[in-house]
C-alpha cells in the first residue's frame, strides 16, 4: 500500500515545469503549488494522528479516495487556486495512509528489529516514488503532463484489494465496541504516562533532524533540481527525471543496510552521519556544475536512506499506547519542513537564490554533529 501510495509523488516534480508553463504561474505561485502537499500535511497530521488512535482501519480506506479527489482537481487544471487545493487534498489523504502505516509499524513492531521494519516500509515507498519518476521519463512527450499525473495515481486504486488482509492483521481489528473518535492515547491516562521526560534532549534532537531532512529534501526534489535542470542545464522532463531516479535508485539500494547497521550500532550516531552526508549533497545540487549535480543527487540518495532514523530515536522515548499522538507530532515538524522547503525555494529564487540551501546544510551539519557528540544513555 506504501508502495502503491507514493507512485505519484515521484511523478509530479518531474511534471512541475510543465504544470507551471500552462498554468502561467510566476516563481512563488509554482514553489507554492509544490509545498501545498506538505502545507496540507502538517495541518492534517494532528487530527489524523488523534483520529488514528482507535480508526487504523477507517484512516486506511479513506486514505486513497481523498488522494484521487485531489489527483482529478490538479490534473484538471485550471486557476492557481484550484492547483492548491487538489495538492492540498493529495497531501491529506497521504497523511492519512502514511500516518496509519507508521503507527501500526511502530505500535506493533517495536523492539530490535525496528530500524529495519521501518527502512524496509520506506524501501516500498520509495519503489513507489521510483516507478513515479520511470514513468514520466518513459511516456511520449506528446502526452500532456495531466494525463501522466493521473497514470501515476492510477496505483491507488491497488491499495482497494489489500485493504482486508491488512484489516485482518491488525490486531483488535475487529473491535465493535464504543471508542471516541479523536484520542491522544489508546489507554487511560495513568497507564500510559509520559516516557519521553527522562531524555527531552533526544526528543529534540529527533525532531529538529525531522524537519531538517524534510526541508532540504523538499527543496532538493521538488524545486532545486527540477528548476535548475530545466533552466540553467537546458535539461527536458526526461533528463530531469533521470536526475531524480539517481538518488531513488541509491537509496533503494542502502535502505536496507542502512537499517541493519542502526539496529546494530544505534540509530543516533547512524543518523549523525546521515545529516553530514545530506549537508553535502545540499550543497552540490544547489551550487555545483551538472556532473557535480549527479554526484549530489547520489549523495542524496545516500542520506535519504535515513530517512526513518528519527521515528527510531521518538519511539524510544514513546510508550506503545502514545505512538499514534506522538508520530503525529513529529510529522507536523516534518510535513511543515516538506511545505517550507519549495515554497522558501521559490520565494528566494529571484534574488537569494542560494539563501536557502547554505542555511539548510549548515542546519543538517550542525544536528549530524550534536547527534554525534551526545552521549548514549542506557534504556530504561
């Protein structure tokens, strides 16, 4: 279902100029077309996170119509605000599939093995954002770029056939009692206390690399690559999205590893390395000639691998019946960063162009150092 879910996410920065071109929209209408799928998310993820508590399942059916709803709104064009709302409907009902997944993950699937479950569901959906970005290199250039957004989420619709074996799955699945619709906590409040308040630094530290790597992803993918591409490399969609499918394919290739290694060494010092990694490939994709451009791109690739390294460090400090509240949270700080990013990007490209990606890199070496430099304590 992750896989399937995130078909169109690769699709679409690929189809950004394009997108822009027809609608006529200026540099900081399109960059805020691109970040209102992340806008949508961050104030979706609360709500969804409350709601996902006691309705796992419900949060999983509706997760795909609302995804479509807002596929059909953007591939129908139309004015600049008509754009902002199907993305805006595309990034709520992500939300609602990605969140879901993460908390049965995360409350269900804890322990030793955690990195690894979560850079294997990460491995899907990048095979997802993969399939994206082949596919728009592959189509003709004479089908229009709203015709190829809708083959991208044609791929939801799979997610319909799975739907019950998931269900089944699901432990409690088939409660049928009362439960409220909106909980922070699937138990009462005296069994379910608090476990971050012993270590608020880490918490702090999971979050602030949250929001890091999206901002930096967000503005690497959705705005840096596909504008600089286009512009300054005279690059087509097919050149753009080869670019892009570089660092997809690096990253499939180290998820799995990578996770292997946190569940060995840590998930702290892993993901410290990971933000120095991220921090120089910021800066060769946004400064560097095309060839330095495609070894950004890998480098790229190499810290998206992480990705899901913070979730670790939370879920350390989350008791079981809170994951759903507390991954909510998190993804404030994330889908807020993956809003900031392109339309930042795109507020700063006339006139501070490289504003963004200097602050950005130094903002990822400055959390990989403090990540490397604290400390480990011993789990309670």
């Amino acid at each position: 279902m992750t896989g399937a879910n995130t078909v169109s996410l690769g699709a679409f920065p690929a189809l950004l100029p394009e997108l822009g071109a027809s609608a006529g929209l200026a540099d900081w209408q399109l960059g805020a077309v691109a970040g209102a799928f992340g806008f949508a998310r961050m104030l979706t993820d609360v709500p969804v996170g409350l709601f996902i508590t006691h309705h796992l399942g419900r949060a999983l059916r509706l997760g795909p119509l609302v995804l479509l709803a807002g596929a059909l709104l953007v591939a129908g064009g139309g004015t600049f605000g008509m754009l902002l709302l199907g993305r805006a409907l595309m990034g709520a009902g992500h939300t609602l599939a990605t969140l879901a997944c993460l908390t049965a993950i995360l409350r269900y699937r804890a322990g030793s093995g955690l990195a690894s479950a979560l850079a294997a569901t990460e491995l899907a959906a990048m095979f997802g954002v993969l399939a994206g970005a082949a596919l728009t290199a592959l189509l003709p250039r004479a089908v229009q770029w709203n015709a190829a957004l809708l083959l991208a989420c044609a791929p939801v619709l799979l997610t319909v056939a799975l739907l019950p074996a998931l269900r089944r799955a699901l432990p409690g699945a088939g409660r049928q009692d009362a439960r409220p619709l909106f909980a922070r906590s699937s138990e009462p409040p005296a069994a379910a206390a608090p476990a971050s308040a012993a270590r608020p630094g880490l918490v702090v530290l999971a979050a602030t690399a949250g929001a890091a790597i999206a901002i930096s992803y967000a503005t690497v993918e959705q705005f840096v690559i596909p504008v600089r591409g286009s512009r300054e490399f005279a690059l087509e969609r097919a050149g753009i999205a080869r670019l892009l499918m570089l660092g997809q394919v690096i990253d499939i290739l180290t998820l799995l590893p990578l996770g292997a290694l946190a569940d060995r060494r840590g998930a702290r010092p892993v993901l410290g390395v990971v933000l120095l990694v991220f921090a120089t490939a910021m800066g060769l994709v946004a400064f560097g000639t095309l060839p330095l451009v495609a070894l950004g791109c890998a480098l790229y690739g190499l810290a998206m691998a992480g990705w899901t390294l913070p979730l670790g460090l939370l879920r350390s400090v989350t008791p079981p019946a809170q994951v759903a509240w507390r991954t909510a949270l998190y993804r404030v700080a994330v889908d807020g960063g993956m809003c900031l990013g392109p339309l930042l990007a795109g507020i700063l490209a006339a006139r501070h162009a490289g504003a963004l990606p200097i602050a950005m890199a130094a903002a990822l070496a400055v959390t990989g150092v403090a990540l490397l430099a604290r400390r480990p304590r011993p789990s309670v």
